[in-house]
C-alpha cells in the first residue's frame, strides 16, 4: 500500500525531529559529534547543516530502494548511501568552506557512523515513501542543528566571551571549562533536564 502523504502526517513527522523525537534531547542519539563540535556557535551550525545533508539525501535514496535490498545486506547498503553522501558532502566543505572544514577536522567523514543518520534510515526511511523520508531528514536535522547551536552559543558565549567568534567581555572572565569536554557533558545534561521538565509539565497540564 502507498502512505499517505498528506499535510498533517508530514506536518507531524516535521515536528516530531524537532521537537517531540529531538535526536539529541529526547532521543539520545549524535552525543559524540553533539559534545565534540559544539565548542562554538559557528561549528555546531556548520556540523549540524552538514549532518542534514547526509541525513535527508539518504533517507529519500534508501526509501526509493528500501524494496530492492535484500534484508541479509541492508545495513551495509545503507552505510554505502551514507557514506557516499557524506563524502560529497566532505568534498564541498573541503573546496567552499575550508575553515570550517579543517575546524570540524575528523567529525565530518564521521557523519557515516552517525547513530542519527544509519537510526532513522533503518527505523523510518526503510518503512516509508521518499516524500515521507525526506520530511523526517528535514526535521531530525533541524533538531540536530538547533541543538548544537543552542549548545556552541552557551559553550562559546561562557568559555571564551565571544557570540559567534565577536568578543563579547574580555576571555579573562570566562569560565574555559565549558570548552572543554566536561564542559559539554554539564550543558547537554542541563539542557536536556530543561527540556524533559517542561515535557514532564506539559504533559500533567494536559491530564
């Protein structure tokens, strides 16, 4: 049977990535590239397009060819699809943007074991129509990127006084512990007890 691809499931599915299956704060998934990359705003929006990329061009592929892969060898397909889109992705970054790719370093050929990107191709875009799978890309990239950029601005804006790379107050005052990885292990644990307070309010108003 077809889905059907009307506005609000993929409405629905948009939102679920951002907010309600956020792959970071609800989800769990992306916590390594999360911690490593989000040291500055600039870094955790750049990762976080780059991951949406890959992420949305191979959910629509593997769901245009999920019925053609054999089940014994759809892992391995889906890692070539990935890591195909991710090298092209690689290669622009390395050819437009080589700041940011040299600052990125190894996190960008990393994108093909990313738990996110290889998590929904198994669990959504090999279920469903590349309409539906591109939507979900979409979504679960956003989520990923307004995370890490929630997360680059507190780090960047507390660890060395700047708001993306502008000095805000002289670095003598800030705290260079939220550069470093603890750093990141105390702003994702906080914004994620934020996030599930208010899910935890939310859903006793609702009762």
């Amino acid at each position: 049977m077809s889905e059907p691809n009307n506005a609000p499931r993929l409405g629905k599915t948009l939102l679920n990535g951002i907010i309600f299956e956020n792959p970071v704060l609800v989800l769990l998934l992306g916590t390594c590239p999360t911690l490593a990359t989000s040291i500055s705003a600039i870094n955790g929006i750049g990762m976080g397009i780059a991951t949406t990329v890959v992420l949305t061009g191979s959910n629509v592929v593997i769901s245009l060819i999920r019925k053609l892969i054999p089940s014994k060898i759809r892992i391995a397909s889906y890692i070539v699809v990935i890591a195909t889109f991710t090298t092209i992705v690689q290669l622009l970054l390395q050819a437009y943007v080589p700041s940011l790719y040299d600052s990125l370093g190894i996190f960008i050929p990393l994108i093909v074991v990313n738990c996110i990107v290889l998590g929904r191709a198994e669990a959504f875009a090999s279920k469903n129509g590349p309409l539906l799978s591109l939507v979900d890309g979409i979504g679960m990239g956003i989520g990923f990127t307004m995370t890490l950029a929630i997360m680059g601005l507190i780090r960047e804006f507390l660890g060395a006084g700047t708001f993306f790379g502008i000095q805000v107050y002289p670095n003598e005052f800030a705290a260079m512990l939220m550069t470093m990885p603890c750093g990141g292990f105390l702003t994702l644990g906080c914004i994620i007890a934020a996030v599930q307070f208010i899910r935890s309010r939310g859903k006793k108003g609702a009762k």
